[in-house]
C-alpha cells in the first residue's frame, strides 16, 4: 500500500501504511489498543518476555520444569467428547519420542490452522496426565525460518485482545509488525537525550535501546534498554514538572501577607481546642513563609485522618484576614463542606468572623445575601461545594483558596475558583489521603508539599481486627458492650455502584438484620440514592446520639467526625481498597475513648484481598498504607489519576521504579539549576523534546 502524499514524519504515519496490516487490522488496532501510528506501534511495549533461547528433544522433558520448547511433526489429530464438552488431541514426535498436545477450548480455531505431517514449534508448560506428557493450550507456530528466528532466544509478549487474536495479531502477531517497523523506521530513530547525559550515565543509546525492548539478544541487553527508557520516560516527566515550577516561581506574583495581627493572636491564645503538634507548628511555618514572599504559594497539604488539617487551614484562613483578604474553602461534597462549616463556625463562635455556607441546596433568598456580601467585602470566609464556582460568586479581595480532596475536583472546575482574584490568590489543596513519594513525586511534582506526620495528644491508636462472618454473633455482642457504654457505632456496606439494586437490596438486608440484633437501640440508614435532606437529617440524629448504629455506605467515608463512635464494622471488608479501608477507619478514633476496626469477610477471599486485610491488620499509619496500596494496586486506579493523563506512562512502574525516579528528579533538578530555561547549546535536545511533549500532554497535574 503506498503511503500518502502529505509530507509528514515517518512516526506519524497512519499505522494502516506499514507491511501486514491494513484497514481492516488498523481499525482494530487502534480501537482495542490506541495504536494509530507508527509511533504508537513503537512505543507499545512487551509487558513480559519468555525464554525460549532453548529447544528441548522430548527425551530431556520433566514435569518439573515450567516452560519448555520443542520441534516436532503432528502425527495424529483428534476431537473427543459430547460437543458442549470437546477436547482435542495431537501427537507431536520428533527423533526422541512422542508428547501430547490438548486443547479444551478454541478447537475449531486451532483444528483449522492446524495441519498433519507439517512440523511445528510448540511452547507450554508441561505436566503428567495418566503416565503421558501433556502440554495444555500450547503456543504453536509453523517450523519456517522466520518463524524459528521469532521464538528464538527471549521472546516478548505483548498485550493483545480476542479481536486483535482473531484478525492473527496475537501476540506473536504483534512481534511480526514491530520487526517490519523497525527494518523500515531504524534509521530515522534519532537520540532523544544530549551526549553528556548519555556517556555520563552510561545509558544505552536510544536506537540500541528500542531495538532491545522489541527484540532483546539478551537478558543484560533487555535490562541495559529497560533502564534507558524507564529513565528517560520519568526523567522527562520531572523536568517538565519541575521546570513548571520554576517558570510559575519567577513569573507569577501573589499577595503578600505580611503581618500576623489581632484575629490570629486572639484565636491562638484564647481559644484554640488543644495545643498544636509539632508536625502542625511546622507546616504553619512553611506556608506564613510561602504567603509572605510576593510569590504565589501553591502548596498540598497531607495528614493522615484526625491529624489537625482544618485547624491548619484556620489558622491560615486568620492570618489572610488579619491582612485584609477574603477566604474560601471548597469541598467535593454537601456533607463535607457542611462538616467543614460547622467545625470552624464552632472553632469562631467567640470571634467576629463573618463565615457562610454555600451549597446547590441553599435557598436562593440567603445565597443572594451572601453574594452581596462577599463582593462588598463584608463576608470573609465562605465554605462550600461546586456552588462556589459558579460566575454570580464574586468576591471583593479573595486572597487565599483552600480545596480539599482536590482529586475530586476536574481541572476546570478548580481554575474557575481562583481565577476569581487577580493576582491569583495563594492556593492551599488538603487531603486525607496518604500519597506514596513516588506517585507525590508525579501527580504533584511541581508544587510544595508539606506533611502533617503527628497526631493530636491524646488520641488512642484504633485496634483493627479481622473476623469471619462465621463469628457474626461474637461480634455483635462486643458491639453491644460499647453501646451500653455509651458509645455509637457505623456499620459500612460495599456499595460498588449507586444504581446496583442488587447492593441496595444487601445493604437493606444488613439494615434489616442489625434492627433485629440489637433492638435496643436506634438504627438509622444513609446511601447515595437516600434525598440529602433526608441524609442530612439521619446524620444530625447520629451527630446527636439519637442514633446509635449507622447503617452507611462510603458516602461517610470522608468528612463526618462523632467523637461518640467508637466503633466500625465493614461488612465484606475484601470488597475494598486499602486507602478506603483506611478512610472508613478514620471515621472512629476520634476522642480519648479506645476505638475498634472490625473488618468482617468470608473465609474465602483472594491473596490480593488477605493482603490488604494483613496490612490493615499490622499498621494505623496512612503512608505505610498508602505504599503497599501503590505495590498491590499500582499508580493508574490511585487518586483518580486513570483519566488525567499526568500516569501515562509507557514502561516505567512506579510502585517498582522507585529509585529510577529518584535518581530522574536529581539529575532534572540540577539541569534547571545550573540552565533554568534550558538555553544553553548542551540542553538544546531537552528543549526540543520538552517544547513537543508538552504540546502532546495537557499539564493535569498543576494546582494552578
């Protein structure tokens, strides 16, 4: 097929252009993998390899050994078996003896491509089946040239889907093309990295390195072009980031908050709750620094669950109305936003602090009075939802933007906030939820981090058990011991999708079955198809120890504080991941009474599930959580970042490439020290590759 006329780059190609494929593949190429070019052809990976640099005579075959390879001729073909149960069977043979190959699915597939008297190449692990030695579902290609020279020696695998199978692009398939595109595009492949990087950290060049990554001559080469690409990948990720940070430093100017007067050192002597850690003294420090230097503060604020963040962002809210500002904080919920209100309208009630509610459900009467009052100045903190963006919420001076669980919030919807100042206000982002270093490192790269790594005194570590459903009536009774002392208790249902009747329908059986137990006391019921209102008024009940058992679904996960709680059974514990297990613990262990986990599941469950049990089990610490929640569940399904571009990462693994990425940021951040703007003639290919990747990327990962 001839390419087409326009004159465009060879890796920009329609991938419908290269030997093999055609229209019909190139459809489903790029509809079940995203491949479209010859680019993406290039940059789609192996996800493993095999070694097949050894060919087997049947003689040297035991079971002991996990994979094996051999050549021989099919002599014998047949289909046993009723028709919804077939198998089939053939015998391949060559100079040693005789092995048996069976299939129990896909037979009228492999039957068709299957020829007897033709010899074949056939990899599998083998095993004993009465007396036989037996390969089940093997790999099988045709013994030709080609064919030897593509299972020789370690062999890739690439990911692949039923379609792309049935249109002969199953993995070996895949390897066919990338030969055929590398014969045709090697000597357009150019370095992407300047001469001084690559002889001072002795990385394999990039040719080298794309040629080994496809077709590997040996374990040291693989490793030598892994390392090259895993570097290169996070080292251009950090560079980007990091060189974000810099420009954003020198170029965008913010409010100076130059003074701490009357409302702070009067909230700080005569009413602060309990004195402040350590961890929150310092991270006070940081951002009083961050907000008195001309420069624009846009910085994450991490602590674990109860660790003092509101107070935090209090006491910083102060510190801007002592200097003149307005402040907002936003939340992704009516719940939390309501939480957040009452908490600091409670922590205020003996100051004169202006501070209003804004949600969707707010009467149009008051909300107009609060825009009125926020644009001349009068109201100075406004916590709420969504409703804050809107165009009609204007503000007469806004100086400092508190979000919290940014994650939940779109790009958008977060610039529309502090866009509502000019110069931008000095934006604070919280969140309870622990973020690994390495993923820290990448989701918020270019922004200052401080952590709250101390808990307020006081507080008694929560003791997390886990029992089986079988010890149901055990546990009940240990509920029923804290209740008659007094305290409250969650019960947390899965809830996989608001519109599932089927765990509707659970979560009213539990309701149902925790009424009969413990008739005693009074159970109230949350969920998300539950109106507000009327959630809102079970969780004031609750609040008011009018309710002693909550019946919930995540939607407590996040923001709603009853000291009173001591405990919180999670039913089908193994239906959860481990940051939401960590979440729904936080909702206990918030006063000076002992407070209990208890994580129920079935005795059957999966290893991935026992480990997270185990690790809630062994540890309360959010970050230690939040590491093996990395390692079990990789980067992509944490913090929501699947669909924001900032994780697309074509090789490199977080959760294994932790070191890499170290080192990455090191060397990126000596780079920018020594040439900020990457001007100097040795930096001209980081500018170049820079200046197209961000063109390619839309830059998700900014606060603003």
């Amino acid at each position: 097929m001839p390419l087409p006329t326009k004159s465009i780059s060879v890796f920009d190609t329609p991938i419908e252009y290269l030997k093999g494929v055609g229209s019909q593949r190139a459809v489903a190429l790029g509809k079940d993998l995203n491949i479209h070019t010859f680019k993406d052809l290039l940059y789609f990976y192996p996800f493993r390899y095999v070694d097949r640099t050894r060919i087997y005579k049947i003689k040297e075959i035991n079971a002991e050994l996990p994979y094996i390879q051999v050549c021989g001729k099919i002599t014998h073909v047949e289909i046993t078996g009723p028709k919804r149960r077939q198998r089939m069977e053939a015998d391949l043979e060559d100079d040693t003896g005789r092995i048996q190959l069976v299939w129990f699915q896909g037979i009228n597939w492999v039957s068709k491509k299957m020829r007897p008297d033709a010899a074949y190449i056939v990899f599998g692990k083998p095993s004993v089946f009465k007396g036989k030695f037996t390969i089940s579902h093997p790999s099988m290609e045709e013994m030709t040239k080609e064919n030897l020279e593509i299972v020789k020696g370690l062999q890739p695998v690439y990911s692949t889907t039923e379609m792309l199978k049935s249109k002969g692009l199953e993995s070996n398939g895949i390897l066919r093309l990338e030969r055929e595109l590398l014969s045709k595009i090697e000597d357009e492949i150019t370095e992407t990295l300047p001469t001084y990087m690559v002889e001072k950290l002795r990385l394999m060049p990039r040719k080298e390195a794309l040629k080994n990554i496809h077709l590997p001559t040996s374990i040291e080469k693989l490793n030598q072009a892994q390392f090259r690409l895993k570097f290169e990948e996070l080292f251009y990720m950090q560079l980007r980031l990091l060189r974000n940070k810099t420009e954003r430093e020198v170029t965008v100017k913010g409010f100076v908050f130059s003074k701490v007067d009357q409302y702070v050192n009067d909230f700080y002597h005569r009413y602060l709750p309990f004195p402040l850690t350590e961890a929150q003294k310092r991270v006070i420090r940081e951002i009083r620094q961050d907000m008195g230097s001309g420069k624009q503060m846009n910085r994450l604020l991490q602590g674990d669950v109860g660790s003092g963040k509101t107070l935090v962002a209090l006491l910083c809210m102060l510190i801007a109305i002592d200097n003149g500002f307005q402040c907002c904080m936003m939340a992704p919920t009516e719940i939390l936003a309501m939480q957040h209100y009452a908490t600091l309208k409670e922590s205020l009630k003996d100051m004169p602090v202006r501070i209003s509610l804004i949600t969707g459900s707010k009467k149009e009467t008051e909300r107009k009075i609060i825009h009125e009052e926020l644009e001349n100045g009068q109201m100075q903190i406004v916590v709420g939802t969504h409703a804050l963006i809107e165009d009609r919420v204007k503000f007469s001076n806004l100086g400092l933007v508190i979000i919290d669980e940014q994650h939940r919030f779109g790009v958008n919807q977060r610039a529309r906030l502090w866009q509502k100042s000019s110069p931008a206000p000095h934006v604070l982002v919280m969140t309870a939820t622990p973020i690994p270093r390495t993923l820290a490192m990448t989701l918020y790269g270019d922004i200052d981090t401080s952590v709250i790594d101390e808990m307020p005194p006081g507080r008694i570590p929560i003791k997390t058990v886990h029992k089986y459903d079988s010890k149901r009536s055990e546990v009940f009774s240990f509920i029923k011991k804290e209740l008659q002392k007094g305290r409250q208790a969650y019960v947390i249902y899965p809830f996989i999708e608001e519109s599932e009747n089927s765990d509707i329908e659970n979560l009213i059986e539990g309701y149902e079955e925790i009424q009969k137990a413990f008739p005693a006391n009074t159970v109230g019921m949350v969920h998300g198809r539950v109106k507000l209102a009327e959630r809102e008024r079970t969780m004031a009940k609750f609040v008011a120890n009018q309710i002693q058992i909550l019946v919930a679904t995540t939607v407590i996960e996040v923001g709603v504080n009853v000291p009173n709680a001591s405990i919180i059974l999670i039913e089908s514990a193994q239906k959860f991941g481990l940051s939401q297990l960590h979440q729904l613990r936080g909702r206990v262990g918030r006063s000076t009474h002992q407070s209990y986990c208890i994580l129920m599941t079935p005795y059957e469950r999966g290893a991935d599930a026992k480990a997270r049990i185990s690790i809630m089990v062994a540890t309360n610490d959010g970050f230690e959580i939040s590491e093996e929640d990395l390692r079990l569940r990789g980067p992509g399904d944490m913090m929501g970042t699947q669909q924001s571009g900032v994780l697309d990462l074509k090789i490199a693994n977080l959760a294994k490439d932790s070191s890499i990425l170290r080192q990455a940021r090191i060397i990126a951040s000596e780079i920018l020290s020594e040439d900020r703007s990457l001007a100097s003639e040795k930096n001209h290919v980081l500018a170049e590759q820079l200046k197209q990747i961000q063109q390619e990327k839309a830059d998700w990962s900014r606060i603003s």
